[in-house]
C-alpha cells in the first residue's frame, strides 16, 4: 500500500513521516529515497518472523 503526498506536505514533514512507519512495523526496513537533495519517496518493506523450530539433537 502507498500513500502519494502533496509536495508542499512532502518537504515540510517527512520526518515525522519516517517515524510513524518506523514505529508502526515490528521487523523491517523503511527507506527514505533523495533526489536533488529532496526526499521524494519513503518506502516501507515489512517482514514477518515465524519462530524458528526446536533443533534437533544430532545422531
């Protein structure tokens, strides 16, 4: 899912931006893309971590 922002609300609170996807996703990766020295996109890849099973002892 991606939300488009308005330039003027783009260059005055992308920061804050940036912190509510960092604080809304437990495992992931969120990536503030620069051109011309604006940010211009921020995306946000979420990872979901399943628990790793028991090992075995070996034989």
């Amino acid at each position: 899912m991606s939300t488009i922002y308005s330039p003027s609300t783009a260059d005055s609170s992308w920061l804050s931006i940036v912190q509510h996807k960092a604080s809304s996703i437990r495992y992931g990766v969120v990536q503030v893309v620069i051109h011309d020295g604006k940010v211009t996109v921020i995306e946000v890849t979420e990872k979901t971590r399943l628990d790793s099973p028991t090992p075995r002892p070996k034989r």
